[in-house]
C-alpha cells in the first residue's frame, strides 16, 4: 500500500531522488464569498509541497481562482488543460464548480481530483476522468442521523438547506436518508444565500415542531440561521449541520448561538489516522489557526496527485490509470477510488460527527473515534 506518512519521508527520499518537476493544476475559490474556506485548501496544497519537495518530488503548480464561480472554473481547467498541460488538476472546492469542471476534464482527458466537494451527481456520471476524495452529501447526512437516532429518539425532522448544486444536493440526500431511517420529513425549504433575514423560514420549521433540524449552509448564512433561531425561540432535540459552514472555526467561536450544534466533517485533529495531529499542529504553527477538514482533503488530495503523476512520467492516460488502481493511506485514512453505488472513482471515506462544545469542537461519532460524549438533547438556549 502506497503511504505518503511524515513518518516515512526519510525512507521515501532515498527512493525518490531528485528529478524534473510534475505539471499539476489547482483550481480553488481564492477570492469571493466561498474565499474563507478557499483559503484553508490552498494552506493544505501548500503543506503538501513543502512534504512532496522534501521527498525529491518536484511540483510546478499552476493555481487558478475561480472567484466561487461556475463560468471561470471552465475557462481556468480549458486553460490548464490546453496552455499549461498539465498533467493532473486538483479542486475546485465548491460542488456548482467541481460539477461544471468534471464536464471538461472529460473533454480533455485531463484527471480531475476533487478534494472537499460533495454534490452526488459529480461523481455519479460514469464520468472516466474525474476523481473523488470528499465524501458525498449523503455521507454528510447519515453520519449526522445515525448519530442523532442513536443519542435519542427522534421521529420528525426538518430540513433547512441553501439553494445551490451543494445546498440542493445535501437536503434531497438528508430526505431520502431520514425516510429511510423511519424519520418523517415534517417541513422542507430552500433558502437564497446570503439573504440577511431567514426568520420567514425558520418560524415555518418551528410551526412544524420538528424533533430535530437539519442545516445546509456556508459560514455566513450558518451563523445568521442560528442566531436567529435563538430569536423566534426554535428548540428541537438537535441541530445538524452538514458540515462546510458549521464545521468552521468561525462559527464555533460564536458561542452564544454555535453551542451544542452538532456537524458533519471528514478529518478532525483527534481522528486515529495517521499524521492526522501532526498536520493539525504544523497547519496551525505556521499559519496561526486550526485547519478545517477542507485543508486535509486538499493536503491529502495534491500528496496523491503529485506522487502519481511523477510516476506516470506527467502522462494522462497512465496517470489515469495510477489514480484508478492505487490505494493510499495518510491523515484522510485509507484512500481508494472505486465503483460503487452508482458512483465512478470515488473515495468511500469515513465520516465523522463533532459538536461545539464551550467554543471547540469535540468529536462525538462515531465511538471508536470519539474525543467526548455528545451533548443531546440540546439543553436550549442561553
């Protein structure tokens, strides 16, 4: 099994002299509102530069904002793909990018690894070029619920989510997962982001007396749903947060309105997986806070990318091939990408559950590991 451990660099460095650079592309949201999350993706890409060049291996990296939108992920991977030739692309972040840049990564037969997006669909048509290492929207949500069904005794939910390819995806995910596990969908509603008033919805989710409410949002919107959930009085068992928003920093700082809210996340410092802490204290000694999981999906993302491609000599179609026969291990846990599902080239990876508690997170699912006990039912609010 390939590793790409801090424990083993020294051995990989006599194996892997050095050597002419690999060509890899990154396409990320460095300006605009998705920029605070953006911003630990490119943090993690630069760590793993640093531990690839350690290694011998040499990466010219050729980075692309993509401002959060659609249209300028396209243009970016036609220009990676076509002027730069590079071997390999890692990113975009947000699912409406990474959905829309999967099309042309196809096209042109360039390997796309998609490090922190979650929209089903990405993965879901039988599209040969396109990687994923994020877990899904519907990992997001049964990890939240199988929690929550296992803590208490939930029977309603409802689903709160924002209107776009992530928002979209992670409630008709939630939905499907919660009648499946016997809970009924009492109130449903798409939100327009960064709207500055979601009281309308959210009196409509309380008139439905709701055992639990499930959340889908970015950081801003995430803060301004739950500070104004505290103001009409909203109290169900729960709040569930499919991860992005309510799985920063950010918002756990926010302790008068973030307490005891539960979220969904893919990598915590604590996690038993290899190099998991020792990333969580390098991240934070060199650029002064605490990574989110964006930072180690894209770590583990561009390490993988990378180590391929120099293999592969920089060619596509042997990279390709790498990328679907390889299996890895690192601080993300065990890697591979498979067919399964309905799903092409994804990474079955392991989802975990952390909720604020006093300011930080703690994670609380599942057991084996758990840092804490989760706080349910919410106690109400302070």
């Amino acid at each position: 099994m390939k590793k790409w451990l801090p424990v083993l660099l020294v051995v990989v460095f006599a194996v892997l002299p050095s050597q002419a650079q690999v060509k890899i592309g990154f396409i990320n949201s460095i300006t605009g509102t998705e920029a605070p999350i953006g911003e630990h993706l490119t943090n993690g890409v630069k760590l793993a530069i640093e531990d690839l060049d350690k290694r011998g291996i040499k990466v010219q990296l050729f980075q692309e904002d993509d401002t959060g939108k659609p249209e300028v992920s396209m243009s970016a991977m036609e220009k990676l793909a076509t002027q730069e030739n590079v071997a390999g692309v890692v990113g975009p972040y947000s699912s409406k990018c990474a959905n829309a840049v999967s099309k042309r990564a196809e096209q042109y037969k360039v390997p796309l690894l998609v490090p922190a997006a979650s929209k089903e669909e990405i993965t879901r048509g039988g599209l040969k070029w396109v990687f994923r290492l994020s877990a899904t929207t519907l990992d997001y949500a049964s990890v939240l619920l199988d929690m929550a069904l296992t803590a208490g005794k939930p029977q309603t939910i409802a689903i709160i989510s924002e209107s776009t390819d992530f928002g979209t995806s992670g409630s008709k995910a939630a939905k499907e997962y919660a009648e499946k596990k016997g809970l009924k969908v009492v109130f449903q509603e798409d939100y327009q982001p960064k709207s500055p008033d979601y009281r309308a919805t959210l009196t409509k989710a309380k008139a439905a007396n709701p055992d639990i409410v499930f959340l889908v949002s970015y950081v801003a919107d995430a803060i301004l749903l739950m500070r104004q959930s505290r103001e009409i009085g909203l109290t169900p068992q729960a709040f569930l947060g499919a991860g992005a928003g309510y799985a920063q920093i950010q918002f756990a700082k926010e302790k008068d309105i973030s307490n005891n809210v539960f979220s969904s996340t893919q990598w915590t410092e604590d996690v038993k997986w290899p190099g998991a802490k020792d990333f969580f204290d390098r991240y934070k000694a060199k650029f002064g806070k605490e990574p989110t999981y964006h930072a180690a999906c894209a770590y583990a993302s561009m390490v993988i990318m990378a180590e391929e491609a120099t293999k592969a000599k920089g060619d596509r179609e042997a990279l390709k091939k790498a990328l679907v026969d390889g299996k890895w291990t690192g601080i993300m846990g065990p890697v591979a990408f498979d067919d399964y599902d309905g799903y092409t080239n994804q990474n079955k990876h392991e989802m975990l559950a952390e909720q604020v508690q006093n300011g930080e997170f703690v994670t609380v699912w599942p057991p084996k590991y758990a840092a804490g006990k989760p706080v349910y039912p919410f106690p109400g609010w302070k």
